[in-house]
C-alpha cells in the first residue's frame, strides 16, 4: 500500500529508485568514500572496520556536510532515542524516512516534526491513520505513506538515504536491511536478528556492497570504539561485559522460591537500562548476552572461544577488547542507548554531546563513579547464555532457530503464560527437536533464514500449547 498525503485525496505514491545489481561494490551510495588513505582492522573484514586518516585532517564526507537517515523502528525505544539525537544535532541531520510500529499517533507526531519524504506503518489501516492525521494537521506535507513489508523495503532503501538505522524486533528487519545493503546504504544496526539469524547472508554481503555496518548495542559499540586503529592479528580477545539485570545478585534456588508475581515483575524490570520489554526479559535472562556473542562473532569475525562475557552490575564498563600485549582497552560512560545511537550515525566524526545520567540528571565523571565490579556469569543461573554459544558454534540456522522460539517464549512470559524460569528449557527443547528432525541448515540463502525463523516461532507455539494443554 503506497498513499501519498496531501490537501487533497490520497493518491498512489511514487517508487523510489530501483536497486543497483548486487555485483556491482557500492561504497557510500556510489561514491569515492574520501580522497584520503585507508587503514583497515581485519578483525571486522569490511569497510567500517577500520579509521579514515586524511592528510588534509578532515574525517570525511561528513565533516563538510550533513547526513540524510532512515529509520526503521521509529517508534520503538532506539527509534526515538535516535530521534532525540537527531533533534539535539539538527545541523548534521536530516530524517528522509520513517517506518514505526502500530503506534500511529507518534508516527504521525514524528513525520510532522522531521517531514521524511516517505512514512510507513505496520498495517494498511495504521497507514490510513497516519495519512489521515497528516492531512489534518498538516495539508501541505504530502509524504508518500506506505504499509506492511514494502514500506519497510522502501523506508530501508529509500533513494536520497546516506544511512538506514535498522531498529524493528526480530527477523523483520532482516530482508529491508538487505534491500539498503543492496541499494548501498550505511547501516546503523540496532536489529539483533540481523546478524544472529542472517549473519551468514549479510557479512558477505556487505563486503560486497562496501557499505559499512555501524553497531548501535552499546556492547558492540564500545567494541568498534576499541578497536579503531587497531591491526587484526594485535586483537587477542574480545569481552562483552553484561550488568546481570534484576536477578544478577540470586541464586538458582533464589528464584525458585519467588512468588510468580514477584517473578514476573522483576523480569520486565532492569536495574540500569531503559529498554523495551522484551529485551528486557532477554538481559535478565541473559539470553541477550547470548545473542549479542553470536552477533560480534559476525562483526568482528572472531572466533566463539575468543569472546568473553563478564557482568558488570554498574553498567559503566560497556565493554573491552584485551591485545595479545596483554593491554586491555575499555569505553566507558552512562548506560545511554543515545551514545552508541550518537556514535554510529556521526561516525567517522565524534558529536560534541552533553549526556547525563537517564535517571540523576548527573554528567559522567570518572571521580564519581565509585567501584567497578566484574565476576565471571553463572551458567547454571543463566542457561540461557550457554544455550546461546551453543547455537553459535552449530552455525547456519542454529541460531535463527533459537533466537525466534527465545522470541515466543518471551511473549507468553510477558502474557504470563510461561514462567520466567520455564523459558530457557523450552528453547532447548525447540532447538533439539530441530536437530532432531534435521530442520538445521548449514549453509542457508535468505530463504532458509526466513524459514528457520518460521519454524522456530511455529515448533514453540505449538510446545507452548502443549505445556498450556491447548490442542
């Protein structure tokens, strides 16, 4: 569905440019990234992995102008986080297109303050709303508003885009993101599934592509920051640090004895960060630990036995990256989604920003910040962080399989269906009934991916309806 809001009646919008051929390499839309020398980290394998050093000493195309984003995810948690970093840099930024969620009110909110050229929502009936809110308040504005998957292609690849922030749940985001890599946009990720369930589709081809692929996790963030300048073979490990989220400080045992209620409230609850709730469920699992594993895995191209987790309670510590000269380096700051968000979108530039604390108000200061801790993570209060390198040493659709049924079970904990504590079991139990019945792909396409992804939500619904005796 393609609408195009203006005074008048809706009418069919326009398409955007077509697609340039995968063969052919792309770097920053079809242009020479900078007339300056490269020098690259091998450890990531592909263009951002490494800094720009200009003689001239600026740092890029950047520098001398501004930056066109998408924003897939808009009114989700990074979504508007992202726009509030845009808000406080408007000289640097211009928003050229939104895609959001079934929230049509902020959509709509959104698009009249940054005016993309194109807006997509969720469902053709999200789209009548948005269009008809525009035209309302605003007659003459006339973005192209979409819906469903197209909009999200479109939103992702749109034409006049320098970079495409992917930040929808799930393996949604995984065929727009291919479609910018493609039509050779920079991507900012903040989709997980991106890379844990298409990993083995999307390296290669961003290396193909030549465009760069900017983490937005602060964990995956703080580790691009570490290792700029930085040759492959000086990198001995890499280490995500993780705050353990609300159940960090109990025992196996401790939380067997919660009351349900109890349980269920501290699992959407995290101590430190301001997320949404099923990536909150995921920290306190530590299923996102896991997952963030195998995404550095692919970032990184680092070996599984060389990636490390640690919790780190104060959230201050955000990650590291230990040299074979036994140096460690570490990027610290308040847990704020906006530094990473702030980082990915400037880069190769640094934004002066003016953070504080999400919760004091205070600013960073290292004399304040008191004690670090760091401990090793307890795997039998965490299964689900073994279970997660588990499915990243099977490779292939492992992982896709395993982050989609993680996905379903963290509904039915949300709609209380499911225990907290019954999670990590039934994600065992899908990912080996998936070995079992030889579900597993080594080598999968696009296609597989999406299937294994089906197959994972498809075999924990009907476990779900089982354990429920519904069926």
């Amino acid at each position: 569905v393609a609408l195009a809001v203006c005074a008048g009646a809706l009418r069919p919008g326009l398409r955007g440019a077509a697609a340039p051929a995968a063969d052919v390499p792309i770097v920053h839309a079809g242009k020479a990234p900078f007339d300056c020398e490269y020098s690259g980290i091998a450890v990531c394998g592909w263009s951002w992995s490494g800094i720009w050093l200009c003689e001239s000493g600026d740092n890029g195309e950047f520098a001398a102008g501004r930056k066109s984003v998408s924003i897939l995810g808009s009114t989700g948690s990074v979504g508007t986080q992202a726009l509030d970093v845009i808000r406080s840099h408007s000289e640097n930024f211009d928003v050229v297109a939104l895609a959001g969620g079934r929230n049509c009110e902020l959509l709509a909110e959104q698009a009249l303050e940054f005016r993309p050229d194109v807006v997509a929502a969720l469902r053709p009936e999200d789209a009548t709303d948005v269009a008809s809110i525009l035209r309302s308040k605003a007659p003459d504005y006339c973005p192209t508003v979409m819906s469903g998957p197209e909009g999200q292609v479109e939103v992702a690849a749109w034409k006049t885009a320098d970079i495409t922030l992917t930040s929808v749940v799930g393996c949604a985001g995984l065929l727009p993101t291919v479609r910018a890599i493609e039509a050779g946009k920079d991507i900012a990720l903040a989709n997980k599934e991106t890379l844990i369930a298409g990993g083995p589709v999307i390296a290669p081809l961003a290396r193909k592509a030549g465009v760069q692929l900017l983490p937005v996790d602060s964990e995956h963030s703080a580790i691009f920051q570490c290792l700029q300048g930085s040759p492959a073979d000086a990198v001995s490990k890499i280490i995500l640090t993780g705050s353990g989220g609300a159940f960090r400080d109990m025992t196996a045992e401790d939380l067997k004895g919660l009351p349900p209620d109890q349980l269920r409230d501290m699992a959407v609850t995290h101590p430190n960060w301001s997320m949404g709730a099923k990536i909150t469920v995921d920290s306190n699992s530590m299923m996102n630990k896991g997952l963030e594993v195998i995404e550095a895995h692919w970032l990184f191209g680092m070996d599984y036995d060389a990636i490390e987790v640690v919790v780190h309670p104060q959230s201050i510590v955000h990650s590291a990256v230990e040299f074979r000269d036994s140096s460690v380096i570490a990027q610290l700051g308040w847990p704020d989604m906006r530094l990473p968000v702030v980082y990915a979108l400037g880069f190769p530039d640094r934004l002066p920003t003016t953070l504080r604390h999400p919760q004091t108000g205070a600013m960073f200061r290292l004399g304040d910040v008191g004690v670090l801790e760091f401990r090793h993570p307890d795997m039998e209060r965490f299964p689900c962080l073994d279970l997660a390198y588990h499915a990243g040493r099977m490779g292939g659709t492992a992982p896709a399989i395993m982050s989609a049924a993680n996905e379903v079970a963290v509904a039915h904990v949300l709609d209380g269906s499911l225990s907290f504590l019954d999670l990590p079991q039934q994600v065992v139990f899908v990912l080996d009934e998936a070995v079992r019945a030889g579900i597993v792909e080594s080598t999968p396409d696009l296609a597989g991916i999406v299937a294994a992804d089906a197959w994972g939500r498809a075999a924990m619904g009907r476990r779900i309806q089982s354990l429920l005796g519904v069926g």
